[in-house]
C-alpha cells in the first residue's frame, strides 16, 4: 500500500486528480513547487477536499504553486493526524476557516505569502502541539486573538507584512518556548506588554514599523541576539535595563521618538555589533562606556539632540561622519566634521624630538627611492607590466545613490532580479547603456554590514573570468551598494528549477568545470587562500555567453599564510556547509570542496540537498551513494535521459565518472576529500570526450 507519494520539484501542470482521496494508506503527499491550479471556473482546490478521506494523512505540502483559490470550509475536516501542512506562495486568498482549529496534532502550519484576508480565527486555541505558525505576508486584519497565548509549543511566530491592528496581547509571555516573534510591518498599537519580556527563550524579537508607544520595565532577557523596535512612537526614556541583555548582537531603536540619555548600561553589551538610535530625541554626552564594545561595526547616532565629546577609543575609530551628523552640540575629531572641543589644550610641539627622526625617516626615504629606480631601470618591462595591473584592479568608477536610483528607477520591482537573506539585487542601466546588477543591503539586518565588508573585502582582491566582477560601490547613511557585472542568464538555480529552461550534459559539464577554475583561483592563486563558504546554485551566475561566474562573498573568508583552516561564527547554507563548518565552526578550502561535490551531485541529479524526501536519516550524498553503478539512471535528471539507447550506453560512464567525483569531493573527513586541481582535470577530460562525441 502506497504510504509517501513525493511529486513536488517537477514540472506539473493542470489540477489535482481528486483520485488521491483513494489511497487510503497514505500518510506523506507533496505536490510543492509545481505550476498546479485549480479547475476552470472553481473558485477552491477541490482535491484538499479529496483528502479528507486520508485518515492517516501526517504531512501535506502545496507551497510555490499558483493555485489561485480559497481553502474550501472542508479544509477543516482533513486528517486529524496531520502533523504538518505547508501552502504558502499559492495565491491562496479568503478568509482561513475557522475549521483549522480541528488540527489537534499539528506542529507547522505555514501559509506565508498568499493574500489571505479577514481575521485570524480564534479557533486556533485547538492546535495546542503547534510549534511553528506562519501566516506572513497576507492581507490579514483585526487583532491578534488573545487564543495565541494557549499554544504553549509555539516556538516561530510570524505574522509580519498584515494589516493587524490593536494591542500585542498581554498573555503572550504564556508562549514560553516561543524563540522567534516577528509581529512588524503592521498596525499595532498601544504598549509592548509587560509579560513579553518574561520570554526566557526568545532569541529574534522584530515590532518594527508600527504604532506601538510605550516600552519600560524590561526585564533582561539572557538568550535575546537581535531586537528591533524602529519605527514605532516610543517616547519613553531607553530604559538601562536594556544593558544586561548578555547576547544582543543587534539593537535597533531609530525612528521614534526616545528621549534622556543613552544608558551607560549599553557599554555592557560586549556581543553587540549593530547598534542604531538614529531620528530620536535623546540628548546629553555618549557614554564612554561604549569604547568597551569590540565587537561594534555599526553605529548610527545621528538626527538626535547630543552634545560633549565624541569618544576616540575602542570601536570609535572606524566609524565615520555619518555615524553623528545632526547633533549640533558634539565635538570632537575634525575627521568627524565636529567643531574641536572647546576644553582641549594646545600643546608645544616637540621640536628637538621630531626634527631628528624627520630627518632620519627622509634619509631612508632616499635610500629606499635609489633602490626603487635601480630595480626599475634593471626590469622595466616587468615594472611596467605590475603598474598596469595596479592601476586595473583599483581603478573603479564612482557613483552617487541619485545615479543608482536612475539605473534602476528608483528600484523599481520591475527590475528585480532577486531576494537574498541580506538584500535585494537589482538590474540596472547606466547613463552610458551598460547593464549592471546593483546589490542592495538591507540596513535593518546587521548581518548585511558583515556581509558588505567581507564582500568588499574579498572583491578588492581577486579578479577571474569565473569570479562576478565588482564595477564599484556605493556607500552612505542610507545605503550600502555594490555595482557588480550584469549576468543575464540568471543562476543556474534558475535553470535547474525553473519551467522553461534546460541544460543539456555538455552545458552542466562546463559549468561545474568553471566554477572549478573560480575555486582553484581562490584556493591557489592567491597568497592568502579565500573561501568562499556559500557555495549553492544560486551563487553560481551564468553570463550571455553561459559561462559561469561564482559570486556573493558575503561571508567568504581570507586564511592567513600559512594557516589552513579558521573558526568562525558565520553558518552557509544548510545541505551545502561540511560537516566539520557546522559542527566546529571550522572553516577551510576543503569546506568549499565538500560544497562543491554537493553542488555537483544537485547539478547531474536536480535534486536539492534539502529536498523534502531528505532528512536526518537520509542525504542526497546517501541517496546517490546507494545508486551505484548499476541505479544510476534512477537518479540522474530525467532532461538528460532523453537520448536513445546508443547515446545513453555511452554516456553512462561519463555519469558515473560525475557522480563518482562528486561523492570524492563530498567525503564526510575533509583529508579524504579530492583537490580541485584533480577535480579540474577529470572534469576537463570529461569535457574533452563530450565534445569528440
């Protein structure tokens, strides 16, 4: 008896058969990211009805497909087993039924992203295992019912991007588990409850862009990383409680309207990187406490009412202007365009120790210029050679954020070419007719100021035809922009997943064989090896040409010489990181080896490592493992199968050699894993016998 029926990732089009209803066995469907739809002049997905036969239904995903209906009132009455149902981005719209409340046993229920409207339904008090509830980026409105608060397994609440209004409800430290709450981009209002801040497990906490107005007698929360109240109507004092938040790593308090002085406190707060109070009414000195915070790349203090000194110590080095402008009563360094102090003392300069080490420092200056022209007239051909390249890798244009906003038109959704975890990239034109992608950082997000310096960082260095070229930057108060290399076939994720595209055996043969060539670049070609650490399809860009180029160094580290492996914080992407990455934070070149074999296995098989059908007791890497030699026409993508038995008898060893070196790359001890020079040489070699045949 059929028990899991997976046809999700596929390329189905038309409507549900409602012959399912009859397979009474089933406990797992997915129909996910599909291009599926309801029947002609329906107004509802008439199979979820079907499904109400299927006793033992646990799990049901429809997500990413344009269904374009209403949840019929029948919804309710699927199984009662059901454990986890996923329908968002399907255009659903209508109310919810208040049926959802007959799920006693759920534990996920995400309809993020559809245009559901009405309120949420109170009946929700019925799912008491629910432990994920997602109902983001709908039309939803009323207020949040107070029957939240009896879901004590919540632990992700996501109601962001509604039209919800009224109070947080008071009860909301009921949630005890709950380690995500994310209530912004909504119309609520009155105080943030008190019992909120009884959350001892609450790790990601966003009400911003609201009309909340009161926050004090915080209580401090020891796991809380990342809390954003901007862009309410807070007017209180910040209160110093704030200070003994141990794990904060982001704060962001702008846009309201905070009066008095910023704690002393805050100089606790040694894990905080971001910190934002800008458009505020806060006033009196800033704390020299906070040159104590090592850890702080952002700070933005400006439009507020500040006065005395700036601190000069710590993390106060690096910031710039713009981290002050519009508090006419500060002073400090001139670098900082503020007046001096005004208490500062003129100083006698010390002529009888300066002038003799002015004079010692210009005799080596000489020195060191001799021996300059002499190498230089001695090898002039190579010196010239070394200028030109100088001049190549730094000579970039500049642009002002008023010729970004013209590129794009004012960056418009008409010419977005994707989302990312940190921003959103853009396609623009130039005033000359040059095409370039324009990646914009999300300034809310902290970690998209890691990820900017990284990439900058990294992209000030390396120059390849297999590497996305940087065109320039842009970089103020408001924005953070890299203009980058325009790739118009988009990335091979596009066309591994999307309908309408298809690439053949020699195409993806060549692909995987230039990202190669960009890793060994990156690994070899430099005296300080670069990882990349975030190597996935959607990294890998593909140009007119489709050859193509790795890009998003957004977390790429640099090793030092001599040393082969770092730790770090920073996590890639689940399916693609090494073991040793997400277990010890240890990084290394053979991490990005590990990552390519995964990406290699994805590229020959179309199947993502975090596929529904794997899990913890199954991996891509198993799953191919388990198919050879004699399965493996069972696992490579059915768009290179279409040949006929001649052709396929010869390319099946070109499929194994492929696999073969994918599982090589993808070896669970880093030592075991192959070196991309030998990958690059069979995957040449494979290359050559594709194109003799």
């Amino acid at each position: 008896m059929l028990s899991y029926l997976c046809l999700g990732d596929n390329r189905f089009t038309g409507t549900v058969p409602t012959s399912l209803g009859y397979l009474e066995s089933l406990t797992v469907l997915h129909l996910h990211d599909n291009q599926l739809t309801i029947e002609p002049k329906s107004q509802e997905p008439s199979f979820l009805t079907s499904l109400t036969s299927l006793k033992s239904l646990e799990r049901l995903t429809i997500h990413n497909n344009p269904f374009h209906g209403i949840l019929p009132d029948s919804f309710g009455n699927l199984s009662t087993s059901l454990l986890r149902f996923r329908a968002s981005n399907c255009q659903l719209m209508g109310r919810i039924p208040e049926g959802i409340g007959s799920f006693t046993k759920l534990k996920y229920l995400i309809l993020s992203c559809n245009n559901f409207n009405g309120s949420i339904p109170s009946t929700i008090e019925g799912m008491k295992e629910l432990q994920i509830f997602r109902l983001d980026s709908n039309r939803l409105e009323g207020s949040i019912p107070k029957e939240i608060c009896s879901l004590r397994n919540l632990g992700d609440i996501r109601l962001h991007n509604n039209s919800l209004s009224g109070s947080i409800p008071a009860c909301i430290g009921n949630v005890s588990r709950l380690q995500r709450l994310f209530l912004h981009s909504n119309s609520l209002n009155s105080s943030i409850p008190l019992s909120l801040w009884s959350l001892e497990n609450l790790l990601f906490l966003n009400l911003s862009f609201n009309s909340l107005s009161t926050l004090d007698n915080i209580r401090a929360l020891k796991s809380l990383e990342t809390i954003d109240l901007s862009w309410n109507q807070i007017s209180s004092n910040i209160p110093s409680t704030l200070g003994a938040f141990e794990s904060l790593s982001s704060i962001n308090l702008s846009r309201n309207s905070f009066l008095g002085p910023i704690p002393e406190s805050f100089g606790n707060l040694t894990t905080l990187d971001f910190m934002d109070l800008s458009h505020n009414n806060l006033s009196g000195s800033i704390p020299k406490s906070l040159e104590a915070l090592s850890h702080l790349k952002y700070l933005n203090l400006s439009y507020n009412e500040l006065s005395g000194e700036i601190p000069s110590g710590g993390p106060f080095e690096n910031f710039t202007p713009e981290s002050f402008m519009k508090n006419e009563a500060l002073c400090g360094k001139t670098s900082l365009q503020v007046p001096p102090c005004s208490g500062s003392r003129t100083k006698h300069f010390p002529y009888k120790y300066v002038l003799p080490a002015i004079v010692a420092l210009l005799a080596i200056c000489i020195a060191l210029l001799y021996m300059v022209l002499k190498k230089y007239n001695g090898n002039k051909v190579q010196a010239q050679s070394s200028a030109y390249n100088l001049l190549d890798g730094i000579e970039h244009r500049l642009f002002s954020y008023q010729e970004l906003c013209k590129a794009t038109s004012n960056f418009c959704e008409a010419n977005l070419i994707g989302v990312g975890g940190f921003g959103a990239v853009y396609k623009g034109i130039l005033s000359d007719g040059t095409n370039v992608a324009v990646k914009i950082l999300n300034l809310q997000l902290e970690e998209a100021f890691k990820s900017f310096e990284a990439e900058c960082k990294v992209l000030r260095t390396v120059r390849h035809r297999n590497l996305v070229k940087v065109i320039s930057t842009c970089s103020n108060t408001e924005l953070r922009a890299l203009v980058l290399q325009y790739m118009p076939n988009g990335s091979l994720e596009k066309w591994l997943y999307c309908h309408n595209y298809c690439l053949n055996l020699l195409q993806r043969v060549s692909i995987m064989l230039d990202v190669a060539f960009a890793l060994d670049y990156l690994h070899q070609g430099q005296l300080e090896p670069i990882v990349h650490c975030d190597l996935k399809p959607s990294n890998v860009l593909l140009d007119e040409d489709m050859v193509a180029h790795v890009g998003d160094f957004g977390i790429a580290k640099i090793l030092v010489e001599n040393k082969t492996a770092a730790l770090t914080e920073t996590l890639g992407t689940v399916g693609y990181i090494a073991p040793e990455y997400g277990s010890e934070g240890r990084v290394s070149i053979k991490g990005d080896i590990y990552s390519y074999g995964i990406l290699l296995l994805e590229t020959f098989t179309r199947k993502n490592p975090r596929n529904e059908i794997f899990g913890e007791e199954l991996s891509l890497r198993q799953w191919v493992s388990a198919s050879l030699p004699h399965k493996i026409s069972e696992i490579i993508d059915r768009g290179l199968l279409t040949a006929g038995e001649d052709e396929m008898s010869s390319t099946q060893g070109i499929f194994i050699a492929i696999v073969e070196l994918g599982l090589e790359c993808s070896r669970e001890l880093p030592e075991e894993r192959s070196d991309i020079k030998d990958v690059v040489a069979k995957l040449d070699k494979i290359k050559l016998q594709l194109l003799r045949n």
